[in-house]
C-alpha cells in the first residue's frame, strides 16, 4: 500500500520534468535560429556604431588610428569642435530644409500618381511600371543624364529656356546658389516619388467602394470625396511614408555628391561627414560629427513614436 502511494505521489513529479525539458529543447531550438541573425546584425550594425563612439571621442586620423587603436586618450574637444563650427550648423540647416521638401514633394507626387491611375484604362500596367523608373534607374546613370541636361553650355533646359522661354543667359542649376539645393530637391523628389507611389497604391487598392459609391449617390464631390472618404484613410500610410523617407533623405549622400560634390549651398550633413573624413584626415571629428546625428535623428524617433504612434493605438 505504502509502495503504491509513494509510486503515485513520484508520477506527477516525473510528468511535470517532461514540460520542463521540452521547454529547454524549444529554447535551444530558438536560439540556433535566431543565433545567426543576431551575430550578422552584430557584426554588420553594434560593431560599427560602437566603434565610430568610440573613434568620436579620440584625437585620432589615418596615420595614428593603426598604432593607437582603442587606447587613444578619450577627450571631448571632437564634439566641441563640431558644435561650435557654424559650418555643421549650416548643413544641419541644409539637410533639414532638402528633407522635408524632398519628402514632401515625393509624398505628393506619388499621391498625384497614385490616383491618376487609380481607375482602370488601357495601358494602365505599362504607365505603373514606367512609374517606377525613376527609382530602379541605377543613381549614377540618372544622375548624370541630370548633369547633361542642365548643363549651362549645351544642356536642353537652358537650350530651351533661351530659345522659347526667353532668357536672357544660361542658369547655372549646379553650380550656382539657390539654384543648386532646389535642383537636388527636384532631383530627389523626381527619383523617389514612386517609392509613395507603391505604397498610396497598394492602400487604394484597399479601399472599400460601397462607402465611396454611398457618398456619390448622397451628392458628395469628387473633391469631398477625396477630402473626407479617401484622404482619411491614406494618412496611416502617408505618416509611415513620411517617417521612412525623412529617415533616408536626412541620411542621403551619393544623390547630392554625384549632382553637386556638396558645393553652392547643398553641403548636407552626410556629404559634411565625408568631406571631413578625406578633406582633414581627422577621424575623431568625422566620427563625433556622424554619432551628433544619429541622436538627431534617434531623438526624432522617439518624438514620433511617444507623441504619435502612441496617440494612434490609443485612437
């Protein structure tokens, strides 16, 4: 009798040990998954970030970097040299003013695009693709196809603009401010549009039609009903938008440097960056120049994601 009860009182304590080690064979399972992800994201992102935190805080160029490593003495005076150069204020102006117009515009563009094709006509395939030339187009080729054209010599804008538009002399586009930052904007706006285009498209398609058609048949506009039925419903999609191509378009380089080289009023902050890499030697200053910006840009997040996306959930 005693020999069964004891039997019975070990069985439930031999059951629960079978979860047990399930669970640790499904948490190793796990691990090996995700292990491989991690040390790619380790190895291609935390590396990086940390080491240019550390390069930041270092006196420190190519021809001390080999020998001194990470055992430079830390100081400050990188981030107090680059917050009291007007120089890195004026780019910051720069790249705030070049994203949020270039973001702007592509928005609207691609939101103009995006209804326009909206109702189905022949042809309508072949438009949407052409839609997306501007941003499959490798950057360098379109770039300089830009450059051609607006060349003040024999370029057709200003061949045209002489000719049919009556202007007196050729404008410089490239070279000459203010004319130089609203090209890269134009040129940024023209060559992102349809990455909006993609996503207003994808949520029009979405849509629900009876509420449109209940509207028409009330009487409702054209006009009111983009305002107060379809406008509504793309602004989750918009703000996304609005966020990712900020985020890119602060960060943008090679669109600015391949048009202009970052001269006559378009030195953005990563073409500032660059240029105090290779034009001093001085690593320290590029380094902290770079960390001010990413917590420029983190803060900017954090902003986003406490004021609006929390505001979104709770809506």
């Amino acid at each position: 009798m005693t020999q069964t009860l004891s039997k019975n009182a070990v069985a439930p304590l031999r059951g629960r040990r079978g979860p047990s080690a399930l669970a640790r064979r499904d948490n190793r399972a796990g691990l090996m998954m995700v292990g491989p992800t991690t040390i790619i994201i380790a190895v291609i992102f935390v590396i990086p970030v940390l080491w240019n935190l550390i390069l930041s805080f270092q006196e420190t160029s190519f021809t001390t970097i080999a020998t001194d490593g990470i055992f430079s003495p830390f100081t400050l005076d990188n981030f107090t040299e680059v917050l009291t150069d007007g120089g890195f204020w004026r780019s910051l102006w720069t790249t705030v003013v070049y994203s949020v117009f270039s973001t702007g515009g592509s928005i609207a563009l691609g939101l103009v695009a995006a209804l326009a094709l909206r109702r189905p006509f022949g042809g309508r395939g072949i438009a949407r693709s052409l839609m997306l030339l501007p941003y499959v187009a490798p950057v360098v080729a379109v770039a300089f196809v830009w450059q051609i054209m607006l060349n003040p010599q024999f370029g057709i804008v200003n061949t045209i603009g002489q000719q049919l538009l009556g202007w007196d002399q050729p404008i410089d586009f490239l070279g000459r401010e203010p004319y130089a930052l609203v090209t890269v904007i134009a040129f940024e706006i023209w060559r992102y549009f349809p990455f909006a285009f993609i996503f207003i498209t994808a949520r029009l398609v979405g849509l629900s039609k009876e509420v449109e058609e209940a509207g028409l048949m009330d009487g409702v506009t054209p006009t009111q009903n983009f305002r107060h039925i379809v406008f509504p419903q793309l602004l989750p999609v918009i703000s996304l938008l609005a966020v990712l191509r900020l985020i890119l378009t602060f960060n943008k380089f090679d669109d600015v440097y391949l048009l202009t080289g970052g001269g006559a009023g378009t030195e953005v902050a990563a073409v500032r960056v660059y240029d105090t890499l290779l034009g001093t030697f001085d690593i320290g200053a590029a380094a902290a120049n770079a960390f001010i910006l990413s917590a420029i840009m983190a803060l900017a997040l954090v902003i986003y994601v406490k004021f609006f996306v929390s505001k979104e959930q709770q809506d």
